[in-house]
C-alpha cells in the first residue's frame, strides 16, 4: 500500500482540510447573520414545519395561513380563528460523504470526491452559522466514519478534518462499500425533522433506493449529484479508454438526469445538479 505521503499532492486529488476550513469565511458573508439564541423569535425567518401539538387557538389575523382555520371555534365565535401548532423540528445537519471508488475520478480540475466534499463543507458551516447542529459520516474503502453532531466551529474543524483524512484512505484503497449500510446508520445519526445531504454521483443512490426513502420519510434529504466536466460538455472528438491491455476509442454524450432526477424526487428526496 501506498503511504500518505506518496499521494500525488495537486489541487483537486489530494483533499486538504485548509481548503474546507476556509470555507468558513467564504459562508459567512456580510449579510449573514448568526442568531444569538435558539429560542422561538432570534431568528426573522419562518420555521419549516409543523408539529402535532395544539399551542393556542386565537383570532384570525391578515397574513395567517388559512389553512390553519379551527372550524369549531370559527362557528362558535362567529369570527375566523386559527390553530397555532408548536413546531416541529430539529436544525440538525448530516452530512454523507461517497468517497467509494467511482467518486474516485474526473476529467476536469478536480475528482469528484473532492468537489462532494467542498459541497458538504459549504452545507456545515451554512448549518453551522446559524447555530444549528452538524453531522458527518463518510463511506470509503475503510469503512464506515461518523461524526456525531454538535454545535459551533470546533465541530465543523474537526469534520473538515475527518473529511480530508478519510479522501486519504480512499485514495489509498479505493473500493465500493454499501451505501444501504450507510444509509440506514444515518437514519441513526440524523433525528427526525433534520436535514441529511448527500454528495454523490449519478447513479450512486441507486443501489439504495429503499433505504433512502427510508431516509426522507421524516427528514429533508438532498441528493446532491456532483457532475464531472465531461457530462456538462461532453468532448468533441473521440476518447481513448484503457483497462489493463484492453483499450478502444468511444465518443461521449452529456447524460439526460431528467428521468433519475424524477425517481429521486418519487422517494421523497431533493435532487441538486452540481456543476463544475
């Protein structure tokens, strides 16, 4: 096996935590602020969803969704009124990292593995930010590697260093584990009412379909599909492909996702195009 520090260090193979890090500044722009609490009224913005529990039940007012009208106290009173539900969720962020072989790869500046991984940096220290909590499990050829989720910028650090250490290994000993696996353990790892996204190839999801509507049945689940350069734009003339001694030349097409991106959206899952 090949060590470490044998690994080809260009920009865009070998994945380094500095570049995640500083990420961070990229995320916190001028305009974005992060709440000093998280109690209900710190933040100016509308919370997701609704729980089940019955807050109050009050006068209608213009701006109320209507769909919220109480009948029986509406036909009592005489006056519309609206039931106020306490929300429910949980500002919890996994993130899954598909380091398996295929990600292993690219035509362009970068592998994918390493634009999936600055995606999902983008996504933590988002999450991070706001105050909310982050959560990391990587799929490699060594395995399973998880994070647990905490709050602040200690814990997005400590997972764009896991990131980097773990593209390591994958680059050391490329293989595809089970993204089923991966997949039912971050049911474990992301409460219900978070958010789980995943960096992965088209195709990648495939082979765990039920697993990861599973996933999305009670959590916001994005499938991110990181796109090579050559399935934007696919080359011109001719490509040689070469395994072992075998080689032939192939023309190649920019792929139609428009079929994968409906199924993804059919198991309940958000599907995102990431381009080069």
């Amino acid at each position: 096996m090949v060590a470490i520090a044998g690994l080809p260090d260009s920009p865009g193979i070998r994945l380094h935590d500095t570049e995640l890090l500083a990420l961070r500044d990229e995320m916190a722009g001028p305009q974005r602020l992060r709440p000093a609490t998280r109690r209900p009224g710190a933040t100016p913005a509308r919370l997701e969803g609704a729980g089940m529990d019955l807050r109050e039940i009050r006068a209608y007012v213009v701006g109320d969704d209507p769909r919220r009208l109480d009948p029986a106290a509406t036909a009592r009173t005489g006056q519309p009124h609206i039931r106020s539900l306490h929300e429910d969720r949980d500002d919890t962020t996994l993130l899954i990292a598909d380091f398996r072989e295929p990600m292993l790869w690219g035509t362009g500046t970068s592998l994918r593995s390493v634009r999936g991984a600055r995606y999902l940096a983008r996504a933590g220290w988002q999450a991070a930010l706001r105050g909310g909590s982050v959560a990391m499990l990587a799929l490699s050829g060594g395995g399973l590697a998880e994070m647990p989720p905490a709050t602040g910028g200690a814990q997005m650090a400590a997972i764009c260093r896991l990131l980097a250490h773990h593209h390591d290994r994958a680059l050391l000993s490329p293989a595809s584990p089970s993204l089923t696996e991966a997949l039912s353990h971050a049911a474990r790892l992301a409460p219900a009412g978070g958010r789980v996204v995943l960096a992965t190839l088209p195709g990648g999801w495939q082979s765990a379909q039920a697993a990861l509507a599973r996933l999305a049945r009670r959590r916001a689940v994005t499938v991110a599909l990181i796109l090579d350069e050559a399935e934007v734009q696919a080359p011109r003339t001719t490509v040689a492909i070469r395994q072992g001694a075998g080689s032939r030349l192939v023309r190649l097409s920019v792929p139609d996702l428009s079929a994968e991106i409906g199924r993804i959206e059919a198991l309940g899952a958000r599907p995102v195009e990431i381009t080069p």
